[in-house]
C-alpha cells in the first residue's frame, strides 16, 4: 500500500483519538512507533542484573507454547564453503536456531540407498548430510547457522555450517558399521566350530543365521551356540574351511545422540567478558591445551611379518589310482636317506667250497634257461606275427568275395523288381 494512502487513513484516527490520554489510547491502536515501553521478566538470573551493560544491545522474541520442550531434531546440514575444516561427529557446535543460541553434540550420517542412515565420521566437503541433534524443539523448515566458537574476535572468523530443521522426532535410528572376528577351532568338513567372536550364548542366539565370511572368500551362517566354551558356535560354510582362516561377521550397530544441551550464557558475564564464553571444548582443543599427542594405534604399525612354517601331511594315493599311473609316476618303496639297506641289514651267510659249486652250477642252469626261455618267446613273437599277417590276407579276400556275392543279390533282386513294374504297367494299360 502506497505511503500517501496510510497517511490519509491515519488522519481521521489520529483526530479520534487526539483528546484521549496515552492509557485509554493504547488500549484501543496499541503501542505507537516511538514510546517507550516497560517490560517486567520473571525468573531473571540475577547474574544478568548484576553484569548489565547498556552498551550491549539486547534483542527480545517471543516463543510458541510448544517450543519450551527439549528433544530430538532431525536436520539437514552443509559445512560452509569457505570453512577451512571440516566438522567431527560428536565434536561439539554452537547453533543459532530460531531465537536461541546453544552448544550441543550433532551426530552427522548419510542416508545410504536402501534406506540405512549410516554415521559419518566426518562431515562429507561439498554435500549435505543429515544431522541429529539433542535440543529445542522448534517448528520444521526453520533455518539456522553453526560456528565452532564465539570467544574473542578471530581475524580468520568463518561460519562453520548451514543448514535447516527437518523432523522432531526420534524416527531416525543411526547406525555403524561392526566388523566381529573369530577363529576356528574343530571342523568336520563343511561345519567347523568357531570362538573368540561372542562372549555369551545369548549374544550368538541374536545373531542366529547371519551370514558370516572367512579371509579366504568363504561364505557361512551362524547356525546355533554351543555350551562349552561360552560365545562359541557353530556354522556351516560352502567348503571345507582351514584352522588359519579368520572369520568375521558385518553388522550394523545403533548410535544414541548425545543428551547435550548448553545454552550460551554470554550476556550473563561481568562487561568486557562477554566475547570470553568458551563452553564445552572439543577433543582436538583439549589435547592441545593439555599437551596431550595422539599415540598410534600398534596394529596400524608396519611391522616385520612372522609366518609360521606350515606343515603338510604326505601325499597319499590310493591304490586303484597308483594302478593308473604311468610307471615314473607311481611312489616308489625306496628306503629313507641315510638308513642301510635291507639286504645289508641281513646277517651274513658264508659258503663251503662245495655249496659255491653247486650255487655257480645252478646259476650257469638258470642263465642258459633263461636264454632258451627269451629265444622261445621271440620265435613264438614272430610266428604269431606271421599268423597276423596271413589272417589278415584271409580276411580281405574274404570281404571281397562276400561283396561280389552281395552285387550278385542286389542285381537279381533289380531285375525282380523290373519284372513285377513291367507286368503291373500291361495290367493297367490293358484296363484302360
């Protein structure tokens, strides 16, 4: 509405109420622009009175009925572009929501695709993410910023994030990611016995049928706890599983979101400590105040690897496979290195001059019969081969005979045929 126009409509009013006093006036149009007002406010901490400094601007608002409660808010977030860090999960964060302004603990995680809100450890560098956050309740669609700190004055000042309220309830349920690990300890083929993942038979009983993995890409399911030792259990895999194998089980574990709310009381402070409210710290500032160094983890230590030299059963072959084998390949009875042999291991039998004789004798005997033997046997090689050979002529003139024999059939059985197409021809020809 143009400025003219509310002038005109303010004529009338202001000479309507021109003779009334201020008290009765405002009771009908209210406050005007440039009256003083006085407000009382109860419950005041004292340290506000005591520490007042007129320099100081103070701003007043007023809150909804409902946005006085305390609880869980479901935000969307985005670290500022010209923010130098990024932000930690669980690292503590001053929010400006709505008329307040508060310290508290967001857990940041990211909605995976089916559905899952994973945590984040850290705030991803150019993406939103969502945040959950213990603090007050106020209305959805509600902008707010975040800065890490608002002590002193920082030449490098930045806003740390951005972002909006989404939801006021707990729905979202924050989980991450737990890898167990175990070792087996029996196995009978494809069901081995695995300890060292659980601790009780009530924590195997939760994870009944999840499936479980071994290093070497084995894949298994938790079947049922054993009583003895306790946490242990038994599973089955696809294959035969090996004692060195680990085994590990993924799992998602739910995260609780911090109950902390800290309101920056920076107006209660004496005059000229007002830009001195600190709160809570995070851990990065209080290892640096305190001089503490992050000592590293001893499993991320390069060490020098010490593997265990395995030892292998030997080799056996059964019997109705070494009957298959060619000959080199077969497994010789050969005695162990560095043994005697067994001929030597046999006592010594010394010979009369006349037992010598009849040895040398026998052996003359078994050489020439030996020989005869090998003669027979070559003659009886060659005659047969000689009998292969004339069995063989027999055969191809026989086959040949049998062919001319067969032409003879098929050439009678020909004529036949013409004979009987000849004779049904005149048949039908003299029908007609």
């Amino acid at each position: 509405m143009p400025y003219g126009t509310i002038r005109k409509q303010m004529i009338p009013l202001q000479a309507e109420f021109e003779d009334m006093d201020d008290e009765t006036r405002v009771q009908y149009e209210g406050f005007r622009p440039g009256m003083y007002v006085r407000l009382e406010i109860p419950a005041l901490p004292c340290e506000f009175v005591t520490n007042f400094d007129p320099h100081y601007p103070i701003i007043l608002g007023g809150l909804g009925a409902s946005e006085g409660n305390i609880g869980y808010l479901q935000m969307r977030l985005k670290k500022h572009r010209w923010y130098n860090r990024i932000l930690k999960t669980r690292d503590p964060l001053i929010l400006s929501l709505g008329w307040r302004r508060f310290q508290t603990m967001p857990l940041y995680h990211i909605e995976d695709h089916n559905g899952r809100h994973r945590l984040l450890k850290y705030t991803p560098e150019h993406m939103h993410c969502g945040a959950s956050i213990w603090g007050p309740i106020t209305p959805q669609g509600t902008g707010f910023l975040a800065v890490q700190s608002v002590a002193g004055t920082q030449a490098n000042f930045r806003i740390a994030a951005t972002g909006v309220v989404l939801d006021l309830d707990k729905s979202v349920t924050i989980v991450k990611k737990l890898k167990l690990t175990g070792y087996p300890y029996k196995i009978f083929k494809n069901t081995c016995f695995i300890q060292g993942m659980f601790n009780t038979v009530l924590e195997v009983a939760k994870f009944e049928g999840a499936s479980i993995r071994t290093v070497s890409g084995l894949k298994g399911q938790i079947k049922k706890a054993l009583r003895t030792p306790p946490g242990a259990f038994r599973a089955t895999f696809e294959d035969r599983a090996l004692m060195s194998d680990i085994v590990f089980l993924r799992s998602w574990y739910p995260v609780s979101v911090p109950q902390l709310y800290n309101p920056v009381t920076s107006l209660l402070m004496p005059v000229g400590q007002k830009d001195a409210w600190t709160g809570m710290r995070t851990v990065g500032q209080l290892k640096h105040d305190l001089g503490i160094k992050n000592k590293p983890n001893k499993d991320s230590l390069y060490k020098p690897v010490v593997r265990q030299k395995r030892h292998f059963n030997p080799l056996h072959i059964p019997k109705t496979l070494q009957k298959a084998l060619p000959f080199k390949s077969k497994p010789k009875n050969q005695e162990a290195k560095g043994k005697t042999p067994l001929d030597l291991r046999r006592p010594a039998v010394i010979r009369e001059p006349h037992e010598r004789k009849v040895a040398a004798l026998l052996t003359a005997l078994g050489t020439v019969y030996n020989h005869k033997n090998k003669k027979a046997q070559a003659e009886q090689h060659m005659k047969h081969k000689d009998f292969l050979k004339q069995k063989e002529k027999e055969e191809v003139v026989k086959q040949k005979r049998l062919k001319e024999e067969r032409k003879k059939i098929y050439r009678a059985m020909g004529q036949k045929e013409k004979k009987k197409l000849k004779s049904s021809l005149k048949g039908a020809s003299k029908d007609n």
